[in-house]
C-alpha cells in the first residue's frame, strides 16, 4: 500500500509538472503575424545608403500615402470609427437648408463686382489703403453664411440641445433679435452675462428671415423662452413675464429663447398668467412633442445671469415666498509643493506661500 501511495503522489508531480511546461509553451508562444509587418522591407543594418527625402513637404506627402494605405491590424481610426457608428446620431429637427443656385450666387457676384468698379471713391480709397468695409455688411454676411453654424456649436457647448431636446439639434436658420431696456442697451446674445436687474422688465424681440426663406408665405411664429421667460404667439403675450431669479449661491444659470415656425393653426395654448411657480411649469421638450407635426424650431438667443439684489424683490414681492440661500464651505486653493528654485514662475509666485494674508505683489 505505501509503495502504491508513492506512485500515485510521483504520477500526480509529474502530471502537474507536464501541464506547468504545457502553459508556459502556450502562454509563451506568439503567433505568426497576419501579414506584412511596417516597414519590413527596409534593410536597417544599411540605412545610409536609402533614399533620403531631401525636403520635409516630400517626407510629409510620403507620409501621407502611406497613412491612406489599407492595412491588415487594426488602426486607431478603425477603432473610433466602429464607435462612431455603433453611437446613436441625434437626430435634425430644424428647417432645412436650402441653398441658392450656383447660377443666381455667381449673376450676384458679377453685379457686385461691376458696381464697385463703378464706383470711383472705394477704388480710392483702395489704392490709398484707406478702404474700410462696414460691420454691418459683414455681419450680414454671416449671419447669411457660416452665422448659423457657428450660433450651433455654441449651442451645443453650453448644453442647450442637451437639456432642451435630448438626442436632437437644430440649426437656427432665423436670425433671433432679443434686447432689454428701452435703448436695447442689454442684448441677448449667445451665452453672453447679464444681470438680473437688467432684465427686470420684458424684452424687445424681432426676427429677420434668411434670404432663403423671403419667398416663402406668411407663418405663425411661437417664442418660448425657459422660466421664468413669456410665450407669445404672433405678438399674442400667452404667459406673464417674470425677470430671472437664479437663487442665490447656485452660479449662472441659462436663459434661452427659442422661436419656433408654425405650419398653420393649431390647438390653443393656455397659460396661467399668475405669478406661481407650481401652475407655470413649463418644459419646451413636451411643447414640442405636441406641437412637432405643425412647429419647428427656427431661431435661438440665450444668456447667462446669476443673483444679485434684484431677485430678493422678486421672490418677496411677486413669488411671495421665501427666498432660497445656498450656501457651502469651499475648499482651500490647491498649490503644488514649494519649488526652491522656482524657474519660468511669475513674479507672485512666493505670495502663495506666505503665512499672513498681507500681499507683497511681487515686491522682494
């Protein structure tokens, strides 16, 4: 019996010894590549003696084509790629683009060029280097051209399209116009600060229609703005205006404004024209939603504000209610170790050092 015991315990040393060397082989082994390897082709023991470049434009373009070339592993472009199209694109709610003919943008460009020509005072002021073109014009220009686009992109960094309609954009092909104060001192731009104070009473708001839409017939139009804004519909005021009251200690918040192009009548939106907040809920996503067979988000504008004195009058006055104070603890101004020799530093680098609150401003 101990002779046979001692076999067993030897067979079963073996054994786990056999399958110890049989994994390391395998982990160990490397397959054979699935095709040419980069760069294989080149004899680097003599690497004087290949072709050279001779400029950087050529060595760019040699670059080029060889990054265009299909290859058989897998390129961290292929990688982004795959992800790009498993992603759900979000989806275009917006008026579409209509473009004028090439013939008509060329018969303009022709005309504007035999006008100048023409005229004897610009081509002065040209040879002269005195020639100035008017913001206006140029303004106009783009908000005919790139303007759209790039009101988008801003759009899309401040969130808007991500809060307002998830998984949806549009590009705001209407020129939105929104001003407070009698002057219009206080524009509504696109993502631009103002204060609460100065949007107190309700803005002055106009729209101009890109010269892709003049030939069109006449539309209702609906302005919905976030709350606290107005609804109103083709100079109809829906809903009572309330200034912006960002409770206090909560930072800027947004405030936009959305014009939305209407196919035809539809059903009546009614609106509480009371100062409570329960009853004025309002969500543009679900307007929309309602609303999506007949509307179309056509023009944007919005701003950012934060608290000042003015929004205690209005939760005390108009909301009659308390006013919400947010405030939090904020943690002590990070600074990296102390460098000894302080190298490409700025002059007050040793101010963030110091004990006492006291600021030298750089003078040692």
């Amino acid at each position: 019996m101990a002779l046979r015991s001692a076999a067993c315990v030897l067979l079963r040393a073996a054994v786990d010894v056999a399958l110890k060397r049989h994994a390391r082989a395998v982990l160990g082994h490397r397959s054979p590549p699935l095709g040419p390897m980069p760069n294989e082709d080149i004899d680097w023991t003599q690497l004087d003696s290949l072709e050279k470049y001779l400029s950087y434009t050529r060595y760019v373009r040699a670059t080029e084509e060889a990054d265009q070339k299909d290859v058989w592993w897998k390129t961290y472009r292929k990688y982004r790629e795959e992800e790009n199209k498993e992603a759900v694109e979000p989806v275009n709610i917006g008026l579409p683009y209509q473009r004028l003919s090439r013939n008509t943008e060329v018969k303009e460009r022709k005309m504007v060029m035999l006008e100048n020509k023409k005229n004897p005072e610009m081509e002065r002021d040209n040879r002269l280097r005195t020639f100035r073109i008017p913001l206006d014009i140029v303004k106009a220009q783009w908000q005919q051209t790139n303007g759209p686009y790039h009101i988008k992109r801003l759009a899309e960094h401040y969130g808007v399209y991500k809060d307002l309609f998830p998984m949806a954009y549009f590009v705001p092909r209407v020129v939105l116009h929104a001003a407070y104060g009698e002057d219009h001192s206080a524009a509504v731009h696109y993502g631009n600060h103002l204060t609460p104070s100065q949007a107190a009473q309700a803005p002055q708001i106009h729209f101009e229609m890109n010269i892709c839409w003049m030939a069109e017939q006449e539309y209702l139009h609906w302005l919905v703005g976030n709350v606290p804004g107005n609804s109103v519909s083709s100079g109809e005021e829906i809903c009572s205006y309330i200034s912006p009251f960002p409770a206090r200690g909560t930072g800027f918040h947004r405030y936009i404004y959305i014009l939305f192009k209407q196919e035809g009548p539809g059903d009546d939106v009614t609106l509480p024209r009371c100062y409570s907040l329960e009853q004025r809920t309002f969500r543009p996503l679900d307007f929309y939603r309602k609303h999506q067979d007949l509307m179309t988000p056509a023009g944007l504008a919005f701003f950012q504000c934060q608290w000042d004195q003015s929004v205690s009058y209005t939760f005390h006055t108009l909301l009659n209610m308390r006013e919400p104070v947010f405030e939090y603890d904020r943690p002590p101004v990070y600074h990296p170790p102390q460098k000894k020799y302080p190298h490409g530093q700025p002059l007050r680098y040793l101010d963030r050092y110091r004990d006492g609150a006291e600021k030298t401003y750089g003078i040692y």
